[in-house]
C-alpha cells in the first residue's frame, strides 16, 4: 500500500459547490492526498472529507494568505471555484466576477508555479460552454451572459499562457448545462417545476438542448486525472483544444420534459403556444423590454426557441465515454435526492 507521501496531492477549489460535492463524493478509493482551498471551513464539509486523506486549506483566491504556501506542494489541480452570473449585474457583481474568474486563477496559478516550485504536473479547468457562445449574449458588460463567459474566456487564455510558461499539462473542460441532484441553478428548476406540476413549455418541443449529468462531468474529470504526463496534451502536438463535456444524447424539449415527467412520476407538461405564437410573444417581450425590466422573460422565451447542441465529439475520440445514458441519468437525479 502507498505510503501517504508517495500519493500525489490533488488540490481542489471549489469543492462546497454542486459540482464540487459530487466530485468529492467520488473520491472514497482514489489513490490521493487531497486538499480543499476553502473560504471557510465548516461542519459540513468536514464530515464530507471523513474517511478521506484530506486536508482543509482556507483562503481566498482574490487575497493574499497563508493560504498561498499551504497549497505549494500540488501536483494536480482541479479548479472549479468561480463567481456566476444573474440576470442583472450591477459593476460591483462584475469586478468581482472578474477577480474571481480571472485575477483569481492567475494568483493560483503562481503561486501553484512561481519561485521554481515546480511540482504542479497538470491543472483541470472547469470552465463553460458558453464561452463558445459569448459573442451571440451582445456587445457589452451590462449583458450578464456576456460578462460571464467573457471572464471564463479571458481565464482560458492565462492558464493557456502559464501552462506555456511553466510547462504543466492543462485540460480545459466546458460543461453544458449541468443537472444532478443538488443543483438549485436553472436545469434544477426545471427539474423541480416539472416534478410539482408547476411546468408548462413553449412551443412544439422540437428545440434541441444538449445537457450534462454530473456523473458525465466527473467521470470526465477522472479520466484526465487518470491521464499519464503530457497524454491528456494530445499527442505532444501541442495544446489540445478545449473538450465540450455533455451527455452523449442531445434530447429535444419535449423528450427532455417527457423522461423528467416519467422519472417524478407525474404527467409530461403540455405546450401552451405553437412555435410561430411564441415567436411572436418573443417579439412582444423584447419590444416591452425598452420600457419594462422584463430580462427574465425574454431570456426564458429565447432559451426556449434557441437550440443548443454541443456534442462532445472530441472527447469520444480520446476514448472517454460518458457512462450515464440520458434516462438513467434523469432517474438517478430523483432517486439520489432532491433535483
């Protein structure tokens, strides 16, 4: 058996969050020394951690602290810390997002690498699928969207130029939407307005929409932590690209709320406009919007007309196969807990 400092030490940021917590309930069995770089500790992290070799780092990656020592000795990271979005952001919401997202990382990075520590082997960056997106959000900061994956975009590029300049492997992931249980963003809304009923969408139901379960998500995370040196680069021919992570089906709206429906046990929602009738509400919704705050509306509107398809090709050719089909992945949602 391996002897504790034989095992590498696998910094986590971000850990207390959705994504984070499945991530480490997959841990039990995995051959690592964790820390977790935490802005607080609390009693419900620690009793996550029990069983596990893992130690609690608090900090803030936006300020300077011990913090910064502490996390010296890491060889693989997988950073999932990050400042979301809402539907306004006013210019403190957006600093923040930019200290965090961006200036954030950056401190990470160096102090993961500068001074010729040396030991970071490789660093997983959750980022977002909307970053291939953003250009189609407007043209301004005042858009939320915008910001948001202008931030995860601009974080790409610095960990692009530090894994350059210091030689690590790097592995950018951008997630579709992701669904699980325990996600209180807008694809568990979803989930929890259909299982109450509560749910009734808008046009034909022909929309495609490309999600990810969590499970994909960190099955994908292990499988370039698993990854040997230089591997998960390509081929040593220099960087790879940036790998969409989603379920392997890209479902419609109507298939979509169907197997929601059928996992909550409860009747599939009904559509209450056509698609030239929603069209037409879009229409109306934007043209109030001048006079009306009525973000929330249009953007649900538009959500609903706009297909999003992002199949994760790439990722299928370096042999990773999401192991969740979309329906187990639904069930599993509802039968681990609340969606």
């Amino acid at each position: 058996m391996d002897s504790p400092m034989e095992k590498p030490v696998l910094l986590l940021t971000g850990a207390t969050g959705f994504i984070g917590s499945h991530l480490l309930a997959s841990l039990p069995g995995k051959n690592y020394r964790l820390k977790i770089l935490t802005r607080q500790r609390t009693p419900e992290l620690e009793k996550k951690l029990e069983g596990l070799d893992a130690q609690i780092v608090e900090g803030d990656i936006t300020l300077t602290g011990p913090w910064q020592e502490q996390i010296a000795d890491a060889e693989l990271v997988v950073h999932m810390a990050v400042f979301h979005h809402a539907y306004r952001l006013n210019r403190a919401e957006l600093e923040m997002m930019e200290n965090v997202n961006i200036a954030g990382l950056g401190s990470l990075l160096a102090h993961l690498c500068g001074r010729g520590r040396g030991k970071l082997r490789k660093f997983i960056l959750l980022s977002s699928i909307k970053v291939t997106e953003w250009e189609t959000f407007g043209n301004g900061s005042e858009d939320p969207h915008w910001s948001y994956a202008l931030t995860k975009k601009t974080a790409e590029e610095v960990l692009d130029a530090m894994a350059k300049k210091w030689n690590f492997d790097r592995v950018i992931l951008r997630p579709t939407p992701v669904y699980g249980a325990g996600n209180v963003a807008n694809t568990g809304r979803l989930f929890r307005a259909i299982a109450s009923r509560r749910f009734t969408f808008i046009g034909d139901g022909s929309q495609r929409k490309s999600l990810c379960y969590v499970g994909n998500l960190v099955a994908a995370i292990h499988f370039f932590l698993e990854q040997p040196p230089r591997e998960s680069q390509g081929a040593m021919n220099g960087p790879m690209a940036p790998l969409t992570v989603s379920d392997a089906e890209t479902l419609d709206m109507r298939t979509l709320c169907s197997l929601i429906a059928e996992a909550a046990e409860v009747p599939p929602p009904r559509p209450i406009l056509n698609n030239a009738q929603a069209r037409l509400a879009l229409s109306l919704a934007k043209c109030a919007g001048w006079v009306l705050p009525l973000p929330t509306a249009v953007r649900s509107l538009e959500a609903w007309l706009t297909e999003s398809v992002h199949t994760p090709d790439a990722l299928l050719r370096l042999g990773f196969v999401p192991p969740f089909p979309a329906r187990q992945a639904i069930q599993k949602t509802f039968s681990s807990g609340s969606p």
